[in-house]
C-alpha cells in the first residue's frame, strides 16, 4: 500500500515538474521571438544617417549627414548613425555590432568602421565600434563620450546636438586630440595652441619658399594649400564650435558615402548608455 503511495505521488510530481517545465519553456520562446529586432536590409543608398522615426528634422539630418561624409571622405572612417524607436527588448550593444557587421560599414581591409544606434523610446544609445578602429576609439573612450558629450543633450531633448557633439568627439578621438574633457568646458584651449602651430608651420614655409625665389604660380599653390591646412586644423581642434559643414553642401554627389559600404567587421567593441 505505501509502495502504491509513494509511486502515485512520485508520478504527480514527475507530471507537475514536467508541465512547469514546458511552460516555462514556451515563455522563453515567446520572449525570445517577441525581443528579435529585425536589421534592415543594407540600403541602396550608402549613407551616413539613417532616421527611421523622423527625430531630426531636415536641415538638422542634412548638417549630420554632410558632416559625416565630409569626414569619410579625407578620412576614410565611415560612421553612421541610425536612429530607431526601439530595440524590442535586444541588448543595444548586441544590436549595434550585428547591425554594423551585416552592413559592412567600413573597409573591408582597415576595418576602420562605427555606428551610433540610438533607440529613443527605451532610452539608451550605443556607440559599436569595428576591429580597425578599436585601438583609438576604446570601450572607456566610447562610454566617456556617451556620458559627458552625448547624453546632456539627450536629457533636454536636444537629439541633434547631442549627436553633433558625440561624432564630433569620436573625430578627435580617432586624431588623438579628445582629451575626456566636456566641449563646454573652460580649461586651456589646447585646440587653439594647435592651431597657432599651424599657423607657425605655414609662416615658416611661406618664408622659405619665398627665400628660394618661387614663381606666381607656385606661390597660389602655397595659398590654396594653407587655406585647406587651416580648414582641417579647425575641424579637428573645435569641437562643437558651429556647423563646419554647411558651406560645402554641394560636393558630396547625391549625399552619400563615395564607394558606399566596404565591408568592414565588428567585434563587438564599444559602449552603450542610457538616461
């Protein structure tokens, strides 16, 4: 009779276990199917800004998308942002280096690839960086400039600066010159001394060239030269310091990236934030 007992309840308890089980099987399933984000197909059009909810307005994701070009193209550094309502529940960082690898956003020999993936409705933005660009553009560097030059912004519901500021931090990141300092900030303007070195570099060339009896053309080669010298000191020492890209709107073709997407892998580095 005890026999009978024990194996009537072993049976109830073997059936509760299993039926436990299964139910929370099928919940983890429908978790899984319900948090998939479905990466868009790569777009015909290779770009630098990709706003899927319409958070910028189009002045706002015209500046962005030139700015960005404008770096690609004397850098060779392909960062995109993409701007998503949400990630259905997927871990951000997961997201963005599948996102940035399934695209091929980069080169596909420097690898020198980033995407910035902001999800506003979950509030959270990543910065997922590919393999050739890991060794400048670190974890802690990417976490830095979410907190201090991105999520601010954010916080005031000023999107479109705060993206501004945080590519153009990653620019001086990937020079050397981003000092973990806010843009705001009043310490010494190590950007202007860098300027002023230009500038001595360029008197002192002047001075020689014009010691070695140069002609008038060589001479206007020397001009157009320092002017562009000059551009680029400014663009990579002052950050945030007004738009840098408005008054070259008509030399980027049709608005895209030159050669489109190369191919370029991620690993998975990079950092993410919320506010």
């Amino acid at each position: 009779m005890l026999q009978f007992v024990l194996k009537s309840n072993y049976k109830k308890c073997f059936k509760s276990l299993l039926s436990g089980t299964l139910i929370l099987c099928a919940l983890f399933s429908t978790n899984l199917s319900f948090s998939q984000f479905d990466i868009p197909k790569i777009p015909s059009k290779q770009t630098s800004v990709y706003d899927y909810i319409g958070l910028l307005n189009g002045n706002q994701k015209q500046q962005l998308e030139q700015d960005l070009i404008r770096y690609s193209d004397s850098t060779s550094t392909q960062i995109v942002v993409a701007i998503i309502s949400s990630t259905k529940g997927e871990n951000i960082n997961y997201l963005a280096a599948n996102w940035g690898e399934k695209w091929g956003i980069g080169d596909t020999e420097k690898d020198n690839g980033i995407l910035v993936l902001l999800a506003k409705n979950d509030r959270k933005i990543a910065i997922s960086t590919g393999k050739g660009t890991e060794h400048l553009l670190t974890d802690a560097m990417s976490k830095r400039i979410i907190e201090r030059q991105i999520i601010p912004y954010f916080k005031q519901n000023d999107y479109y600066n705060g993206l501004q500021y945080g590519v153009r931090a990653i620019y001086r990141v990937m020079t050397g010159e981003y000092k973990n300092t806010n843009s705001t900030t009043s310490d010494f303007p190590v950007g202007f001394v860098v300027f002023l070195f230009f500038v001595f570099i360029i008197i002192i060339i002047a001075l020689s060239k014009k010691n070695n009896g140069n002609d008038n053309h060589n001479g206007k080669h020397f001009r157009q030269d320092r002017g562009r010298s000059i551009l680029d000191a400014i663009i990579l020492s002052n950050m945030g310091r007004g738009g840098f890209g408005g008054s070259s709107s008509g030399s980027f073709g049709g608005g895209g990236f030159s050669g489109g997407f190369g191919g370029g892998s991620f690993g998975g580095g990079g950092a993410s934030g919320g506010w």
